[in-house]
C-alpha cells in the first residue's frame, strides 16, 4: 500500500514535471513565434529600404544620363551655333562685297550719265561734227566736258589728259586708267563709247 502511495505520487510529480516543462516550452515557442515576426517585420523593413534605395540609384543613373544628353545637345547645339555665326559672317561678308560692288556700278552708271549728257549737249550743237571724229578725238572731247563739269579735278585732267594724248594712243584700257586716275567714279566709261 505504502508502496502504491510513493507511486502514485511519483506520477502525480512526474506529471506535474511535464506539465511544467510543457507550459515552459510552450513560452518558449511564443517567444521563438514573437521573435520570428518581428525578424519578418524587419525582413520586410530592410527589403522595403532596398528598394527605395533601388529606385534612388536608378533616379540617380537616370538623372545622370539626361544630364549626359543635356551636355551632348548643348555641345552640338554651340557647335551648330558657331557653324551659323560663321556661316553667316561669310554671308554678310558676301553681301558687303556686292554692295560695295553694288556702289561701284551706280556710281559708274552715274559717271556715265553724266558725261553722256555732257556729250549729248555737245553733240546736239555739233553733231556732224561729232560724227566725223575719230575715236581718240571721241575720247579727247569726253575728256574735255568732264573738265567743264569738274572743276576741282582739273588740274589732275589737265596733267593726265595731256601726257595721255601725246602718246597719241586711243587704247580702250588706257582710257579707263585715265579716267580711274582722275575720278574713281568713272569705271566703265569706255564701253559706253566703243572705245577700241
């Protein structure tokens, strides 16, 4: 009987043991349960930090690379640049040489319808006369009205005038070179008169 009692209460204690251990280890398995979601809860912390740090690194790469192409166009766009202002300091370089030769047509137009009328104020008195000239006289009585009409070239006429006439030549070229040495507005009178 005694022996029955110890062994009852043996079990009574062995199960109160296990009753125990099994209330500890389920403490233990709330502990290891809590431990597990809050590792997840960080888990989840870390990945959404990865990528935001993704998208902040791919923002930066994305950002770097317009800034790339914004510098490239900027470069083509001052290359274009300098291209044009080139190009067209050519052009205003062309337009100054055909204006200037521009001016130099009127003005000769301009010498030449002057002495043309000169010549036709002559001729009208003098017509016969005047067709009957030959081209050095032509040439000496354009000379002659220009001198009438200018007074303050004539002293560079007179010396021109003379030593071109007393080599007694009647050579289209050395008409133009007279009329160039006394007054740059006669560039093309020659041609006007047939001059030879």
């Amino acid at each position: 009987m005694e022996a029955e009692t110890t062994r009852q209460a043996e079990l009574v204690a062995f199960s109160n043991r296990l009753a125990e251990e099994e209330r500890r280890l389920l403490a233990e398995a709330d502990d290891l349960k809590a431990g597990h979601e809050s590792v997840k809860d960080e888990w989840v912390k870390l990945e959404m930090e990865q990528s935001r740090h993704d998208l902040h690194v791919s923002t930066a790469k994305q950002r770097y690379a317009d800034w790339q192409r914004a510098i490239e166009t900027a470069k083509y766009g001052r290359d274009v640049a300098i291209k044009n202002a080139e190009y067209l300091r050519y052009e205003c370089d062309q337009e100054i040489k055909r204006a200037n030769e521009l001016n130099m047509k009127l003005a000769s137009y301009d010498a030449c319808w002057d002495t043309e009328h000169c010549i036709e104020d002559f001729v009208s008195k003098r017509i016969r006369d005047y067709l009957k000239m030959s081209r050095l006289e032509r040439c000496r009585v354009v000379v002659e009205q220009r001198k009438t009409s200018n007074r303050k070239t004539q002293p560079a006429w007179n010396k021109t005038s003379m030593s071109f006439f007393k080599r007694g030549t009647s050579c289209a070229t050395n008409l133009v070179l007279l009329i160039r040495q006394t007054t740059p507005r006669f560039t093309s009178v020659a041609s006007r008169f047939n001059v030879a």
